[in-house]
C-alpha cells in the first residue's frame, strides 16, 4: 500500500511513521557515561583559549527538555546571562560559584550539588577546574 502525499507519517503501519518511532526510541536509549565525559571536556577545556567546553546531552528542535555537560577550568564562567527558561544545575565535578540579582547574591556550589537556577540574571564562575550538568526547560513559543 503507497501512501497519500501529506499522510506520510499519519498512520503507525506505514514505513515512515515506524522509522521516526524507532529513531525516537533509539534517541531516548542512548548512554552517556557522565564520568568518563566529563573528563574529556575538562580535557578539551584546558586546552582551549576560554578556559570552556561543552557538549548537548539532549537536544533538538523537537525537545523541550534540554542538558549539556559543561566544563569550565579555574577562574573562567559564563557572564550574566538569562536561562531559555526553567533551568537546573548539578555540579559533577569541582566548585563553582553562582551570581544572581543586583545585590549580588552568590552561592559556592561543589561536586554533588544540585540547585535550582533563578530566574533572574546569573553568571557562574569556576572556583576549581569544575563540571556541571545544566538542565533547561526551554519556554514553548
């Protein structure tokens, strides 16, 4: 049975729809081992000019729930900067501190953490070579 122009996808017993069924599911069995990760990004980070490096665990246009591992060497961060949306941070490796507000609050954050981002202004500043998982809710438009 062919399929109608615009209908490709619409019914589970057709070819397409189960190949996307199937990339999904594959996408969602992934493994990411967060030790081993984390170690070659600090790696990359200490060799890169910005002290910084970085990679999207899940992602994509289609996922509303979004995590990268960043890893950040001593005395580099990210400048103030306002989060997509709902956002979380769990520190894997290191301490690092967070800034928010106009008073400047700060909290010291180490491996283990976990907090609640603000939803204000923030920048985050490695007080040791430092990794952590952020996790962001991007807003649907």
């Amino acid at each position: 049975m062919r399929a109608q122009l615009g209908r490709v996808g619409h019914d589970p017993r057709e070819p397409a729809c189960r190949i996307r069924r199937h990339i999904r599911q594959a996408r969602a069995m992934e493994l990411d081992h967060l030790p081993a990760l984390a170690d070659q990004l600090l790696a990359a980070a200490r060799e890169a000019a910005s002290g910084r490096a970085a990679q999207s665990i899940r992602s994509g246009r289609d996922v509303q729930l979004r995590q990268t591992v960043m890893a950040l060497t001593r005395g580099h961060g990210l400048d103030d900067h306002v989060a997509p949306g709902e956002a979380t941070l769990q520190v894997l490796v290191g301490r690092v501190a967070l800034r928010w507000s106009r008073e400047e609050q700060a909290i010291e954050l180490a491996a283990g953490d976990w907090i609640d981002l603000p939803d204000a202004r923030h920048a985050l500043d490695a007080e040791t070579d430092a990794v952590v998982l952020l996790t962001v809710s991007v807003r649907q438009r």
